[in-house]
C-alpha cells in the first residue's frame, strides 16, 4: 500500500498542464473572434438586400419576372370565318364596279347633248348593206327630212325617198346613235366599199329630234320602238377611215 508520502509525490494525470490549457483557450477565443468577425462582414449584405413581401405570390418556375401573360388561342373557325366574309365583300365590290363601269350605253341618249345647229364630227361604223338594211319609222318630219316608214306596215306616202331627205338610224364608233340623211350620196360612199365593217368620219349638222321612233337595223330583222328621242339631221364632208 502506498504511503501519503507517495500519493504527495504522484504527479496529478487528471489536470492538464498549464501551457496547455492556455494554449486551448487561447485558440477558443481566435475562433469565437473569427465567427464573430464574418457575422459581421455578412450583416451589411443581408440588411441591403430587399425583404420579400409577406404575401408575395411565389412565380412558377421557368418564368422569367415581367415577362407578359400569354394570349389565349384564338379559335380556328373564327379566323376562317371573318376571312371569307372579307373575301366574299372584297368580290362582291369589284363585281359592283365592273358593272357600272362597263356598262354600255342606253342607244339614243348617250354622247353629248346637241341643240338644232350644232355641228359635229362624228365617226360611223358602216357595212355595205347598210344601204338598205338601216330604216326607222315614224309619221313626223323634221326640217323636211323623214323615215322611210310612216308605221311599221306602211311606206312613207307624203314625199319623195332622196337620199338627202331619208332618215336612218346610225352608231358611231363611240356607241352614239342618232338618225340622218345624205350619207350615201356622199362621193366617199358611191364607189366600191369595203367588205368588211369599216368606218366613215362625217360632218353631223344637227336639226332636232324625233319622238320614240321604230328602229330597223336589218331589212328583215323586227322593228325596234325606241323610248327616247333621237337627233335628227344632216351628214356631209365624209371621208373613208382606211379599216
């Protein structure tokens, strides 16, 4: 058994020497002041960055902030729908102006508007059998001049047929119809005519109307009663238009 002399004499296992223990506090107190230290270098960062709000909603992920909300799809037949109904006005307009535009002229009241004296230079388009195809009628005379018909039955009873004292019906070549007398005993037109429609360019010395009269573009086509009144008068001074 040992003595207490001996006990005195053991060195103490269960206490750690002195430069130790300074040692360890030592390095307990640097790494308390380190964690200190970067506490306090992050607090600045922390305390600049904007608090979420409390409510705030949170964004879906993929979704870039600011980006603007997606437009619904338009329906398919909606689209096709308004587009047809575009064409169809689109066709429908152009139809309605062809049709106007390309009208032709009512015969008899087109052209210009002559008065009893007028001259005029007027461009006729002719065939050769014209010579005894065109006749109108009516029982009137106008300055002398008349239709070979006084009805559509009966010949002209009041006169002589002179060519300058005849009237027929006539189109120029912008579709203006009027009657006259003395075309062909013009020089231009006692010679051998074209075969084929051709044109003549006339002096027109106008010298009035005729009411409503019957119209015969063939000597063996139907008469024509007109519902408007044609100018009457005189050609001269024509002239062959080379076909």
């Amino acid at each position: 058994m040992a003595t207490s002399s001996e006990d005195k004499d053991r060195p103490d296992t269960d206490d750690a020497p002195s430069g130790e223990a300074d040692a360890q506090d030592t390095s307990r107190e640097d790494g308390e002041d380190r964690a200190a230290a970067r506490a306090d270098a992050a607090a600045p960062a922390r305390a600049s960055r904007p608090a979420k709000p409390a409510g705030a909603a949170r964004r879906p992920a993929g979704k870039k902030p600011g980006a603007r909300p997606r437009a619904a799809a338009q329906p398919q037949g909606g689209s096709l729908g308004k587009s047809m109904i575009l064409f169809l006005i689109i066709i429908g307009g152009l139809a309605a102006a062809f049709a106007y535009f390309g009208r032709e002229p009512a015969p008899g009241t087109a052209g210009p508007k002559w008065k009893p004296g007028d001259k005029a230079q007027v461009e006729v388009t002719l065939v050769a059998s014209d010579i005894k195809d065109l006749a109108c009628w009516s029982a009137d005379e106008i300055s002398g001049r008349h239709c070979a018909f006084e009805s559509p039955t009966k010949g002209w009873s009041k006169g002589d047929a002179d060519d300058k004292k005849l009237l027929r019906p006539y189109t120029t070549t912008d579709r203006v119809q009027f009657l006259a007398a003395g075309l062909w005993s013009e020089p231009a037109l006692t010679g051998k005519l074209p075969s084929a429609r051709f044109a003549v360019k006339c002096t027109y010395t106008v010298e009035g109307k005729m009411k409503k009269p019957g119209i015969r573009w063939s000597s063996e086509g139907a008469w024509l009663d007109r519902s408007e009144d044609w100018y009457t008068g005189l050609l001269s001074d024509c002239k062959l238009i080379n076909p």
